[in-house]
C-alpha cells in the first residue's frame, strides 16, 4: 500500500516508591494528624510500563535497582 506508515511503539517505563492511601474511616478518627498517604514499610519500588501513552505493565519490587532492570528488560523488546 502506498501512502501507509507503520505506527511506530515506544515502551516507557516510570519508577516510584510504593505509598498507601489512607481509607475514610481512618480519616475521620479522633486523631487528625494522619496524611492523606503514607509511604509503605518496609520500602518497596513500583515500575509504571506505558506503550502509545496506555499502561501495560505494572510492577512491584523491593529496592530501586531491581525495578528499574526488569523494567528497562520489559521495555527492550
């Protein structure tokens, strides 16, 4: 065909510390000094793998440097 360009894919990839969000029950005790979000203990990583801007993929591991390899692995191919 004539005039047709493949679409072209490009995988991307996102890394950010795991955080839990509070529910509304929790919320609404007595004690109002919690935060919205609290980040997770013990600390893990999440990977956010988008292809054409649509998520994919998403990942959880437990140090930064083992999330960003299985998703730089993810996004090679």
């Amino acid at each position: 065909m004539i005039g047709v360009e493949q679409e072209k894919t490009m995988k991307r990839y996102r890394i950010f510390g795991a955080k839990y969000q509070l529910s509304d029950k929790l919320m609404q005790s007595e004690d109002q000094s919690w935060q919205d979000e609290i980040t997770a203990r013990p600390r893990v990583f999440h990977a956010e793998i988008t292809k054409n801007k649509k998520r994919v993929a998403f990942l959880t591991r437990n140090t930064y440097a083992e999330v960003r390899q299985v998703a730089e692995e993810y996004c090679s191919y």
